[in-house]
C-alpha cells in the first residue's frame, strides 16, 4: 500500500520507518533536516513540503491510498479536514484542541475512514476505555500519563517529546474532567498530588485536559479523569512562568520590536527541553477503571512502563508512533471499515482491532500489563 506521512518529527520518523517495512512510504516535511533522517534509511521517499498549504492537498495525495497526519497541534484540524477532502483514509496523531467528531459528516460524506488521537494518551487510553466498556459496567476511568529524562537536571528536569508551544498549550488549556456525572472545568495544572508509581518512584500528577473525545462518547461513566505526570517540582516552576507572562500571547515592546511572549518562551525551551541524542528517557501510564461485572466490584488497571530502544528509538516515540502504526494496520488490512470519524474508544469496543493492536505493539516490546482485583 502507497502511505504518506505528513510529517516528519520525532514520532513521524518512527512511523514511517516502522511502516516502510511493509508499505510504500512517502514523508513529507517543511524542514529538510528532519527529512534528512529518514533519507538515511533508503526506503523511504522524502518530498519538502510546505504542509499548512491545504489547498495543495488534493494533488499533493492524489496517488496514495492512505495518509497519517502527524504534524503539530495548531495545525492539526485543517491537516486532518484538507486530508479528508481529499477522499483518503486516515490515522491522526496531531492531537490538535478542536473537537475531531465536527469532521465526521464530511468523512461520511466523503466515503472514508478516520481514527484520531492514534497515540498513546490520547490514544491507547482511549483504546483501553473502550474495550473494557463492553466488559464492564463502568464507575470510574482515571489515567495518569507521563514521558520523561531518566536524568534529572534542574531547572525543569524535564524533555518535551514533541513542540514545546505544544507542550506549553496543554499547562495553559482548562482542564476538563467528569465528576458525579458532570463535567467540571478546572485550570491545568490543578489538584496537584504526590504519587508511587512503579519502577519509577515519586512522581507528581496534576489535571491536564486529555480526556477530549470520551467527555461526548462515555457520558454514562460519572466519573473520569487524566493527569500528567511530572518529577515534584515541576508544576511550580511552570505555574511561575505562566503567572509572569512567559506564555502570553500577545506581542509587547522590546527594543521597538513587537514580539509575542510566548514565541520567546518557546524558542528558549526548544532547546531547554530538546533531548540530547541517546538521551535515556522513559513512558509510564497507568489506567485504573472500577465497576461492576457480573454484580462484584472489580478493579481492572492497565501499566505501561517503556524505555529507550536499543537502536536509540525514544519511548514517546516508540509508544506514540507504533501504538499509531497499529491503527494504520487496522485500516490497511480492513480489520476496521467503518466510514466516518472514531476516536480509539470506538474502535477499541472492537474486540478483533483490541487484540491486533495490543498484538502489534507486543511485537515490539511495548507491553501493558493488565491486572484484575476484586
């Protein structure tokens, strides 16, 4: 099958490397030097491309049967819409802010299939949910998720797996969960608590908002939550700089040149949070779903502790970019044919694409431990 990847970062690189094993893969990107990565492979076709052009997308597709979206957030939703539009298939990693089901009658429309949030958190979360929902009878769904350095150094003791003005959305954006059935609106970054996380140690958790698209999906589950997780610390350093200015938008004076706050920010923690090649680093999720089967309580809780590859893979890269590549297997092998736009949760009451997609990231050693208790 001819796949185009639009986007070559960290993540897109991995999944285009991890498809070409089986596909015809094509990478297109703005930047010559990510693309320069993938050159080295030799399998891989590699076009500069300035992607925030949709109009050029129709022609741009015309000759590939399907596409994964992986560029940044803020551009996310026109990628993905410009995609549709194009009459193509596709699996979404760009996590972008804007509701992804708005696009659903133009997918009908258009006679194709569309799975977003194809990561991890977004994503394998999602996939979990869902699966077990068909299970059991749901009361609560809390996740905590978290990609960081081995190596601690201050001040931020932390690496952005992606763009930090990405990054930096998710501290600003209000924090949505479910509580007794409602959703509460709270600020990121709040409801901050210290917590034991295995293989790991001591970590702080906090609300971020990553619950998206099951907020519309499982209204009936009355209470839900995500929280990022952070080494202890962290949360202040970053509430500092918010409450400064450091991620205010709007430009101000300096020398008598207009810049936005935020640009500077971002152009700084670029290269605070870049990870450093063969950097060690690692992925933890923990997911913890209580309800009712067969009328006991039961708790079923989903780990997921991974590291750097010894080919120099990261993790968020490995857990975001394979758990992505499985979803695309999903549609090129026609295990999920539905036309439309699904969140994982509805392709994860699929118990056939469950297991392929858990059995395709076994393959390459990215594992969830599943546990039940009473």
């Amino acid at each position: 099958m001819k796949i185009a990847v639009l986007g070559a970062g960290m993540v897109g690189r991995t999944i285009a490397a991890d498809l070409a094993a089986v596909h015809e893969i094509t990478s297109f990107d703005k930047s010559e030097d990510n693309l320069a990565v993938l050159k080295k492979l030799g399998n891989i076709h590699c076009i500069p491309a300035d992607l925030t052009k949709y109009e050029s997308y129709y022609n741009l597709l015309k000759d590939f049967d399907m596409v994964v979206t992986a560029v940044p957030g803020f551009m996310g939703y026109k990628t993905l819409e410009a995609v549709i539009n194009a009459g193509k298939n596709v699996a979404d990693i760009s996590f972008f802010p804007e509701d992804a089901l708005a696009l659903d009658a133009l997918a009908k429309e258009k006679n194709v299939t569309v799975i977003t949030d194809c990561g991890v958190a977004p994503g394998m979360s999602n996939l979990i949910l869902g699966y077990e929902n068909e299970k059991i009878n749901i009361h609560s769904f809390e996740c905590m998720v978290g990609g960081l350095p081995k190596k601690r150094v201050k001040p931020f003791e932390y690496k952005a797996p992606f763009s930090p003005v990405d990054v930096i959305e998710e501290y600003t954006r209000p924090a949505r969960y479910v509580e007794n059935g409602y959703i509460v609106t709270k600020p990121a970054l709040s409801d901050a608590e210290l917590i034991e996380i295995e293989n790991v140690g001591t970590l702080e958790s906090f609300n971020t908002d990553g619950l998206r698209s099951i907020l519309h999906t499982m209204k009936h589950i009355p209470d839900m939550k995500e929280k990022t997780l952070r080494y202890p610390g962290h949360i202040n350093l970053i509430m500092a700089l918010q409450s400064a200015g450091f991620f205010n938008e709007e430009e101000i004076l300096v020398n008598e040149k207009s810049i936005s706050p935020l640009q500077v920010t971002s152009a700084i923690l670029f290269k605070e949070w870049k990870a450093q090649p063969g950097e060690a680093e690692f992925t933890v999720m923990k997911i913890i779903i209580k309800g009712i089967k067969e009328n006991k309580p039961v708790t079923t809780t989903y780990f997921l502790y991974d590291e750097m590859d010894a080919a120099g893979t990261s993790s968020m890269s490995r857990t975001t970019g394979f758990a992505c590549t499985a979803f695309v297997k999903l549609i090129s092998e026609k295990l999920f044919t539905k036309k439309g736009v699904f969140p994982p949760e509805l392709v994860g009451n699929d118990n056939a694409c469950f297991k392929s997609i858990m059995a395709h990231l076994k393959e390459r050693n990215v594992i969830y431990q599943k546990t039940i208790t009473g």
